[in-house]
C-alpha cells in the first residue's frame, strides 16, 4: 500500500507530454499544470502590445501637434498679409529698377538731388505765396471818402455792390467803377481769397473785371469795372411789360444765356467753382450784349486747399444748387451746370423765383432729391428747355460742359441772327436812373 501511494504521489507531479501538431509538423511541449506559471506567461504576452500601443499614441500625438504648429503658422502669415493689404501704397514711383551691385558714383547722389530739388522747388512756390500775400498788408490807397456811392445795385450776403464814384483821381483809369463794400462779418482770410480767385480768373468779356483792392484797414473794399443797368434780374423784373410786349424776347434772352455760358466757360477753364451761379450775380451794361458775371464771395479755387468748401460755413442758395450736394455735400464744375439750368429758368420767367411751389428749403432738399423738376414756363423755346432738362441731369456725369452749352446756343444765336438785326450799340430798354 505504501508503494502504490507513492507511486500515485510522483505521477502526481511529473510534467505530462503533449503532442502539439501544426501545419503538419510535430512539436512537443512541455506543460506545467502548476498554476504558479500562469502569471508569467501573461505578462510577457501583454508586454508588447503595450510598448505598440504607446508608440501608435506618441505617432498619432506627434503629428497632431506638427499640424497644430503649421496651422498656426499658417494664421499668422494670413494676418500679417492682410495688414500688408489695408497699408495704402506709396505714391512713390521709382523709374529704375533696383539692382543688387555697386552704384555709379556719378549716380549714386541722384535722388538726394531730385529730393532736394523738388524741396527747393516747394520753398520757393512758398515764398512767393509769403510775398504775394504779403501784398496784401499794403498801406492804405482807398477809403470811403475817396469813393461817393451814387448808388445800390445789389446787397449780398458778403458786400453791398454800388454804382460808385471816384472823388479823387480815378482807379486804374476809370472814373465810373463797381465798388464793392464788404460787410463787418467777412474775415480776412475770406477777403483775401476773393481777391486771389479774381485775380486768376482774369480777363473775360463776360467776367466783372477786377481793377483795384483795399485791405489795410476796414471795411475792405473791392474797386471793379462799372456797369450800367445793375442786376439781371432786377432788370428783367423792372422791364417786365414792355419785355413780354417784344416779339424777339426769345432770341433776346438765348443771346444772354449764351454770353453767360462763355463767362462760365472761361471761369470752370481756370478751376475756380463760383458757387453762387444766379440771375441775381449777373450784372448788364447793356441788354444782351454786355453781361458779366459777378460776385465771388462763395467761389472757391480747386487748386486751393485753403479754399475747401469744408473751411467756409457760409449760407448757400439751396434752391440753386444739385442732389449731389443735399446728399453728400458735393459740389464740382457739373453742379455749376445745374445752377445755370435754374439761371435759365429765372430768365424765361423774366426774374421769378426758382421753385414757386416750394416754400421752405427743407421742401426743396426733399422734392429735387427725389427727382422734382420745374415745369416748362410760359413762352419759353423748346430748345433752351431742352437745355434746362439735360442741366437738371440726376448723374452729374451726363450733365453737357459749358463748352457744350456755349456750342449748343452759338447754333440757335447764329440762326436767329438771319432773321433779327440787332445793333450791339443799341439798347432794348433804357438804364435805371441812379
């Protein structure tokens, strides 16, 4: 009994063979039934799936932040390209190219010389822009008492205009002038811009031509060449029955509208905008021939930055001026053109005021931005309304030029002149008597 036990304690604890057959080869394995080998073998197994499981996550994190890095990147070169485009560009113009090698010595120096030549240049239109204005603080030539006011021809809004005078001597060789007295409100600076934008508009047949200026001391004063029936339209207002009476009141009224196209002409040829175009501004030596425009007090130069519409806060004449000014504050050489239309129309109606209709100027600012015209008045010619239409253009671009317009009523002036003969000496209506 003692001899079987044992014998069933050691077959106990031998290892047992097993045969393991794969893909037709034999292998033997040696089993331990021991559960103490378990865990070992486990281990081992589990080892390498998780040494392949980190390297798959550190792959998959790696790539995840280089992507990141260039996204990043990528951000930043946008943003810093979008400020490049909202930087404006130089007005700069360089007329070589730039080349990577060693400068001309005869070269080199070329734009620091260009540089200080265009300095140079700049100072010296300074000093004569300091020495013409300086002519301004001259010693007194004028004052009232060497001038005697016979009488009023028109009070604007900046200066009484009066058929004047000359008690002592004469002004640039006339004895008979146009004074014009400023009032106490006009600055200086004002003042002196007028004179400026008289002076460079000059000579023209159909302009009020400046003689003469007093600026040292007040009121300041502007010395132009006489005329004799006063304003347009207070002629016109005047002569009424006896105009409508004329059977060439047409051809009358075509002759004036075309001689102010030809001062308008010559004023928007010097980049001046006169601002206050109107029946009231146009002064007549004699009717139709002699028509000059007048009054500069609102005009500015293009040219000027000084004389920007922005620096000047004067009254404007809303019924005379375009949409484009109520709705942007715009004003260029096309709103003079539309200022004529209504001048035009103030002369057909032989001195009426622009849009009768309309009581206020807020009612004007609204129907004209809205597309309001004034209807055609009684007795007026088909083409010279026609004018009025085209002038009265909502697109300031398709307005005609003043060019145009003196064209377009040389044709209707030179063929009325086969049917009528007026003398230029000879006057329609007699002159108001001072």
């Amino acid at each position: 009994m003692a001899i079987r036990n044992s014998t069933q304690n050691l077959s106990t604890t031998e290892p047992t063979m097993t045969l393991v057959t794969t893909q037709g080869s034999s292998l033997l394995s040696t089993s331990t039934s021991s559960p103490s080998n378990i865990p070992h073998i486990s281990l081992f197994s589990v080892c390498p799936i998780l040494g392949l499981i980190i390297i798959i996550t550190a792959v998959v994190l790696c790539k995840k932040v280089k992507k990141h890095n260039l996204t990043l990147q990528n951000r930043r070169q946008m943003a810093v390209s979008k400020r490049e485009e909202n930087i404006p560009q130089s007005t700069l113009v360089i007329s070589q190219p730039l080349l990577l090698t060693k400068p001309d010595p005869q070269t080199r120096w070329q734009p620091l010389q260009e540089m200080r030549s265009s300095v140079r240049t700049w100072r010296q239109k300074q000093s004569v822009l300091r020495s013409w204005s300086s002519s301004f603080s001259q010693t007194p030539s004028y004052s009232l008492q060497d001038v005697s006011l016979l009488e009023m021809i028109k009070d604007g809004k900046q200066g009484r205009f009066y058929r004047a005078k000359m008690s002592h001597g004469n002004c640039k060789g006339h004895k008979l002038i146009t004074c014009k007295v400023i009032k106490e409100g006009v600055s200086l600076k004002r003042f002196e811009l007028e004179v400026s934008i008289l002076k460079k508009v000059g000579y023209h047949k159909h302009v009020l031509q400046l003689l003469d200026w007093e600026v040292a001391q007040r009121p300041y004063m502007l010395f132009l060449e006489n005329v004799s029936f006063g304003t347009l339209r207070k002629f016109l207002r005047i002569n009424r029955v006896q105009l409508t009476d004329n059977e060439n009141l047409q051809s009358l009224l075509t002759v004036v509208a075309y001689h102010v196209a030809l001062g308008m002409e010559h004023i928007s040829n010097k980049m001046v905008l006169h601002r206050d175009l109107a029946l009231r501004n146009i002064l007549i030596g004699s009717f139709p021939y002699e028509c000059k425009i007048t009054e500069f007090g609102l005009a500015s130069d293009l040219f000027n930055y000084r004389s920007s519409w922005k620096h000047y806060k004067s009254e404007v004449p809303l019924r005379w001026y375009p949409p484009e000014y109520f709705r942007e504050k715009a004003y260029h050489l096309k709103s003079e053109v539309w200022s004529y239309g209504i001048l035009l129309w103030e002369m057909e109606t032989l001195g009426c005021s622009p849009y009768p209709d309309l009581d206020s100027a807020e009612e004007v600012m609204f129907h004209v931005c809205n597309g309001y015209r004034m209807r055609k008045p009684r007795g007026c010619r088909d083409e010279i309304y026609k004018l009025m239409e085209q002038c009265w253009t909502e697109n300031a671009r398709q307005r005609p030029s003043f060019s145009e317009i003196a064209k377009y009523l040389e044709d209707i002036v030179e063929e009325d002149a086969d049917y009528i003969q007026v003398e230029e000496s000879k006057t329609i209506c007699h002159p108001l008597q001072g």
